[in-house]
C-alpha cells in the first residue's frame, strides 16, 4: 500500500469524522462545539486537496471521499441545524412539517457538490457559493443567537419567515452561476489580487473586533464583492 496516497484520505476522513461530531452536538444543542467540529472538518478538508496536490497522488477515489465527507459536515449539518432552529425557536402547530424544509440546504449542498465534480471551470475558483462556508454560515447562526442576545436585538434576523428565506435563498446561491473570486494565490502580485487582499483585511479586522458575528457577515461580503468584481469587470471588457 502506498502511504503517501493515503495521507489525504486519511485527512478526508478526519473531515467526515467532524461533521458526525458536530451532528451529534446540534442534536444537544451544544452549537458552539458543532460549529466549531464544522470549521475543524473545514480545516480538515483543505488538507486533503493540498496533500493530494504535494504528493501527486490526487485520483477519482479521493475525489468521491471528498464529497461524500463534504455531504456530511458542510451539507446534512447545516441542514440539520436550519432544522432545529425552525423546530425550536417557533411553535408551527398543524404546520409541525414546515422544519423539514430546512433541509433543503442538505438537497442544495448535494446538487452542488454533485455538479462541482464535472464541472471544469471551478479548478481556480468557484461558480456558486461553495458548501463549506455555506455551513460555516449557517452553523454559526445559533452561536451568535447565545453570544449575542442580551446586547443586541437580533428577533427579526430568527424570524420563521426569514430563516426559510434564507434556508432556499441558500440552496440557490450555492448553485447559481454566479462566479466568486478565487482565494488561491498563484505568481503574487498586488495588482493581481488587490481585491482578495482587500477581503483578507477586512475579514481579519472583523474577526477581531466582532468575533463570532464576523463569520456570517464575511461570507456576505464575499458573495457581494465577487457580484461586485464581475459587474466592473464585465464593464470594462466592453
């Protein structure tokens, strides 16, 4: 057996073994451990990719581990997060199935990562918000609600309406085509990535001075500054 190329399946599976944790903690409702298990497996999934690269060992086999790990933390978690939060923070009555429909992040989540697979123009970068801070967004949803309730009035942000706007609002954007400036850098130049270093000190000053609150409002800002960045680039080719 060839241990190098495991090395990243191992890593794959470290990933996988994350979101199980992070799955049982919701169902605690422990969410600041889910959310963090959620950015572990995160962590864990960039690892594999970077060793497959570094050992030339990349294959169909790690391909398919990678999304079925990816399934599981950054696609049944959130949907199981949304779940709860719909189930828990609102009383339906006769309507008891309308939580289910948080589940339509995991439907979302497998479609992308589904067509990510062969699609041969995200090699660089993504098409579509990609699964991974689609979680992390909506994971660190409950986080802000225990952080933050007692100093700022976040009810309307956990209404039942709003959470199923962006319950589909989600499944959509994770597969719209809309491209998203890459985070990769390759042959640095600032004139070449001023933008993601833009991004880069804006989410680091937020991550200081608003903490957890960052999370979700930094993957807003990237969605907003990529619509932005294609809207002057689409400009200026004409």
């Amino acid at each position: 057996m060839n241990i190098k190329a495991q090395i990243p399946n191992l890593f794959t599976m470290l990933n996988l073994f994350s979101g199980c944790v992070a799955l049982v903690f919701v169902s605690n409702a422990q969410y600041e451990w889910a959310f963090y298990f959620v950015s572990l497996g995160i962590f864990f999934d960039f690892f594999d990719g970077f060793f497959a690269r570094k050992f030339g060992v990349a294959g169909p086999l790690g391909v398919q581990l990678d999304s079925l790990a990816d399934m599981v933390t950054s696609g049944v978690v959130p949907g199981y997060v949304m779940f709860v939060l719909l189930r828990d923070y609102h009383a339906f009555g006769i309507e008891s199935y309308v939580p289910f429909l948080g589940f339509v992040i995991t439907l979302g989540a497998c479609y992308r990562l589904a067509k990510f697979n062969i699609d041969t123009r995200q090699s660089d970068s993504f098409i579509g918000l990609p699964t991974p801070a689609n979680s992390l967004f909506f994971t660190s949803l409950p986080v802000i609600a225990d952080y933050f309730h007692q100093d700022i009035d976040l009810g309307i942000f956990y209404d039942k309406w709003v959470l199923l706007l962006m319950t589909f609002l989600s499944a959509y954007i994770m597969n719209a085509e809309i491209p998203l400036f890459s985070l990769k850098i390759k042959n640095f130049t600032f004139a070449k990535y001023k933008l993601q270093i833009f991004f880069l000190i804006i989410s680091v000053l937020m991550l200081v001075f608003l903490q957890i609150l960052a999370v979700p409002l930094i993957i807003l800002l990237y969605v907003l500054l990529s619509v932005f960045n294609n809207i002057v680039t689409k400009k200026a080719s004409v």
